[in-house]
C-alpha cells in the first residue's frame, strides 16, 4: 500500500507492505499468520523516499471460525511501532512495543444475488511495553465497521466500507476519538487460485493533542493466491 499523508503543513509518504498466509485445519476453522512491514520518508532530509525511516513491524497469528454467516477470529498480534513523522518534535518519542489480542465477529447478509452487506465489530486490548521494560501499560480500543458489496459478474466485485475506531476502556486516553476508514475497492478474479483486489482509502487519525490531525490517502492493492 502506498500511502500519501499530509500533517499540518508537511508532506509525508509511506509503504505499507503485508503478508498473510491462511490454512483451513479442521471443518470451519483456519488459521492466520501475517507480517507487516512499513517504512516512511524523512521530510527533513529525504521528503521523496518512503523508505528512510522506520514506521512498522508486526506479527499476528489468528484463529477463525467461519460459520454461514458469522465470522468469528482471535488474533495476538506484536507491534513494534514508530511515530509518524509529520513535526520536529515527533522525533523524540520512543519506538513502542505492543501486544494486542483482538478478538472480533462479522455477520454476512446476503440482500440479493447481487448485494452482500457485511457487518463487524471488535475489541482491541493493547498492552504497551514502559521505558523499564515492564508490560504495565493497557488500553482498549473498538473497530466498527460496515461495508456493501455489489456482485456485477462472477467475477467483479466492487465494495464500500467504513470503519471507525474508538478509543475504550481500559484507560482511555485524551482522544477518545481514534480513526475513521473510508475504503472503496474493487475485485477480480482471474481464476480460481487467483484474485486482484485494488481501492483508495481515506483515513483520518486524531492526535491526543486534540487539535492536530492526520489525513492519510492511499491507493491499495492486494495479491490473494490460492494453493
């Protein structure tokens, strides 16, 4: 995923890269195995390579249930995660690690042949490693998200979905209020084993500031393959 961000009055890019690997086990369950990888540029030195810095390294492993219309997972995830760049007084903050279990549900409902909606909810419990190297810093956080899905052939798709993430107990910091996702995609299949899924997401993140603010715009595509 490349990422176009503007913060206050700087220009910032970022690549968001990922991979997953999903394996059914046993009747309706599967598991999850991704990796995220994601660097920024240096608006100081390097304003054109979204490379230069650190942004992201992540792991997760996740078990799923996939029933006929519910879709329920478990994810622990490790982060380890930098700041995002965007004033000079970013660069004195600290990398974090972070363990968060993330525990969520979908309902799918089919309204025709051709229109799916999907809609999914979760927790989030975000467990920080402190400058002493104790795990003793906690809070929560709520995905929401509901997305419409128009089949025009067997195998087009195209899809809309907003999300909204919602700081919760415990600990709930300044801003309350964390990132609103908006994501238009479209999807082909070339065959069976596989697909091309392409779209631009809108993502806005309140600072615990409270008057600073992150508007994000990216372009992303995802290569799902089929063995």
């Amino acid at each position: 995923m490349s990422c176009y961000t503007q913060a206050q009055n700087y220009n910032h890019f970022t690549v968001w890269t990922r991979l997953a690997i999903q394996k059914s086990i046993y009747k309706k369950f599967e598991v999850n195995l991704e990796y995220h990888f994601r660097r920024q540029n240096d608006y100081r030195d390097t304003p054109a390579n979204p490379f230069a810095l650190p942004l992201l390294e992540a792991y997760r492993l996740g078990l799923v249930h996939r029933g006929q219309n519910v879709v329920v997972s478990l994810f622990p995830s490790f982060f380890h995660s930098y700041q995002l760049y965007a004033k000079s007084s970013d660069f004195n903050r600290k990398d974090r690690w972070e363990f968060r279990p993330f525990l969520m549900a979908e309902w799918i409902h089919s309204l025709s042949p051709k229109w799916t909606v999907r809609l999914r909810g979760g927790y989030e419990y975000r467990l920080f490693k402190s400058d002493d190297n104790a795990w003793n810093e906690s809070q929560g956080r709520a995905r929401l998200r509901g997305q419409i899905r128009y089949i025009f052939s067997p195998k087009n798709n195209l899809f809309l979905s907003e999300e909204l993430l919602q700081n919760v107990p415990p600990n709930v910091p300044a801003n309350s209020f964390s990132q609103n996702q908006l994501y238009l995609g479209y999807s082909h299949n070339f065959s069976p084993h596989f697909t091309l899924e392409t779209g631009y997401m809108w993502n806005h993140r309140q600072r615990s500031s409270l008057i600073e603010f992150d508007e994000e715009h990216s372009i992303q595509t995802h290569f799902i393959v089929r063995l």
